[in-house]
C-alpha cells in the first residue's frame, strides 16, 4: 500500500474521471469502473472485464482498490443483530453492527479506528485513537455485510467507533460515492451521522446542504455534568452546539435528534428532565433515549425500565418528542457505546 498510490474507491465519480481523462481514457470507462467497485462491489482490478487490459494494467501501476475483509462474525440470541470484526489492510480491527428490525434492516458503520473524544461510558474511546477510516474503508463495511448476508442495505447510521466529524473529509467522501446514482445510489436521507458536537464542522456539514439526519450525543442538559462524561465539552459548550443545530435545520430543514443516554442517579432525574425543555425550546428536534449499556471500565448502571419510561413520560409531558431505542445486540457487546478497535498480530 504506497502512500503515493491512488485509493480508487475512495475517488468520487468526478474525480475518478478527471483521472481517466488525465490518462487519456473516456468517461465512460471511469463510470464502468466505479460500478465496478460500488455496484458489483468487486476488490480486484483483475476482474473488471470491461476495461481493456493495457488500462488494468495501467491502473495497477498507479493505484489500488482499498480491501477490507470479515474476521469473525458474531450473532446474537437475543435479536438478530449480527456484529462484524472487519479486518483492515493494516490488520486493524474495526466493529460493525447488522441491526434486523423486521420491515427494514440498518447497518452502524466505523467512522475511525478508535476514538479521541473521551467519553467515559464508551468503549469506543477507551484503547485511543489510531487514525481515520477512508471513505472506502467505510463503504467496504457495507459491501461486505451485503455480501455475506445477500441482501441490500438501505440504513446506515454512522454511529460506531469514531467521531464521524473528526474525519470531516473522509465522511464526506462517503456520502457522495454511496449516494452516486452510478453506485449504490442509497439516499442520504435514509443516513443518519452521529456527534459529540464538532461545532464548526457541524456548521460546515449544514453548508454541504446534504440531507442526511444529524445527531447529537448530548447525554446531559448542564454543562459542567456533562464535561464530568464527555471531555469535549470543554471545546464546545452547549449553546454552542445547540446554535449549531438550529443553523443545521435552517439550512437543510431537516430535524436534528438527540441521543441522551441514561444513567441512574447520574442525568435521570426530573432537574435534567426539566432543563432538557428549557435548552431545546423552539427547536424541531427528537430525543433518543438509551439505556446505558454496560462497559467493564464504566461502574454506571442504567435505570429500572419502569423507570426510563417514567422519564420518557416526563419529557413528552413537558412537550419534547421522545422515544427509546430498543436494545440490539446487548449479548455480543453490539449495542451502543460497546463497540471497539483492536490489532491482529502480523501473521508468520
């Protein structure tokens, strides 16, 4: 893997084919080629039958197409939610989650192979950040679940480990080369893009005017309980995010969600129930309530499920649209906040 060799499934379509032209190929051969690798989702350059031998090789010369593979695949007895290990070139190990709810299925993608947000509840964070996933090494999670499973995915919420606005570029990237009616062509608003609150790339994804779901892991309403879990919050104060949100739905009107994740005696109690109404007055917005998922290095424990409805309750009384996600994948550690990075050892 030269670091001066091109990642072709990383290249948008345009500029996939500025590059045929720059080597004096057609259009129509970069979008033979780009359907190759993101409608037929094939990794070898060898087995694009339609482009003529003497290109193949030309392109082998110059770059790659970005492999990815299934390591292991676990499945749960609880659901059908299925978690992939997907080895990566370097033989990094990222986690991706299948989630089947019956009349439609997701997949949570990696964003990056671990984490350098610090959130104390999540596993993602806790063996440190390595480096940013391409746009193809995101795409390929897809791919390969597709693959295996031999179905077509239609929901993708990039939610797993990473923050997806620390790889501002790269994500990007993603969502056009999926979205490309010449590839898989999925809608951006059946994609959902999870964060901390990266404030100005939230501002600067509001300017992309694309039409994806933009949420928000907020998990508590003050700002100095908040800074106790999430470290971030010393960059971006609430406010700040919270304008953020309201120039994001100005500019793609497209209601922004809040993921609050609930922990007993911590951010359940009528006070952050309260406050919660007072910061999110006169925003069109939603709140996802999730019920802590355990974590060996986190001692928090989720409410009784009597009482997390309770709080439900008390949001929907004060006027804020709520719901609670349904666990998936607890058994398999698949669930929220559980998912991690690892490294193989190189093999002998």
């Amino acid at each position: 893997m030269g670091n001066k060799k091109i990642e072709f499934n990383s290249l948008k379509i345009e500029e996939l084919e500025d590059l045929f032209l720059s080597l004096g190929e057609k259009k129509f051969r970069a979008e033979q080629f780009f359907r190759f690798m993101h409608k037929k989702k094939n990794f070898e350059i060898e087995n694009c039958k339609q482009l003529p031998k003497v290109l193949i090789e030309k392109l082998k010369e110059i770059g790659y197409i970005n492999t990815s593979s299934i390591y292991t695949k676990y499945e749960s007895k609880l659901d059908n939610t299925k978690k992939y290990l997907i080895k990566l070139y370097d033989n990094r190990i990222i986690e991706t989650v299948f989630m089947d709810y019956g009349s439609y299925c997701t997949v949570c993608i990696s964003s990056q192979v671990g984490c350098r947000m610090g959130c104390t509840f999540c596993a993602s964070t806790k063996e440190n950040f390595k480096r940013n996933l391409t746009s193809a090494e995101m795409l390929n999670q897809i791919y390969l679940i597709e693959n295996d499973l031999n179905l077509t995915i239609n929901n993708v919420v990039i939610m797993g480990i990473g923050e997806p606005l620390d790889n501002y570029n790269n994500v990007i990237g993603f969502l056009k080369i999926i979205n490309s009616e010449k590839g898989k062509n999925l809608s951006l608003r059946n994609i959902t893009i999870s964060t901390c609150g990266l404030v100005h790339n939230i501002y600067k994804l509001a300017d992309e005017k694309l039409p994806v779901t933009l949420t928000i892991s907020l998990h508590n309403p003050f700002q100095k309980e908040r800074r106790e879990i999430m470290p971030i919050s010393d960059n971006f104060s609430i406010d700040e995010i919270l304008k953020a949100c309201k120039y994001y739905f100005d500019k793609t009107s497209r209601r922004v969600s809040f993921e609050y994740t609930l922990i007993k005696g911590q951010n359940d109690s009528k006070k952050h129930a309260l406050e919660l109404k007072n910061i999110l007055k006169g925003l069109n917005c939603h709140i996802n309530i999730i019920p802590l998922n355990s974590i060996k290095e986190f001692d928090g424990v989720a409410p009784s499920t009597k009482y997390i409805y309770s709080f439900k309750s008390m949001l929907e009384n004060y006027g804020i649209n709520a719901t609670i996600r349904k666990k998936q994948g607890d058994d398999i550690n698949g669930a929220c906040g559980q998912l991690r990075q690892g490294l193989l050892e190189e093999e002998n």
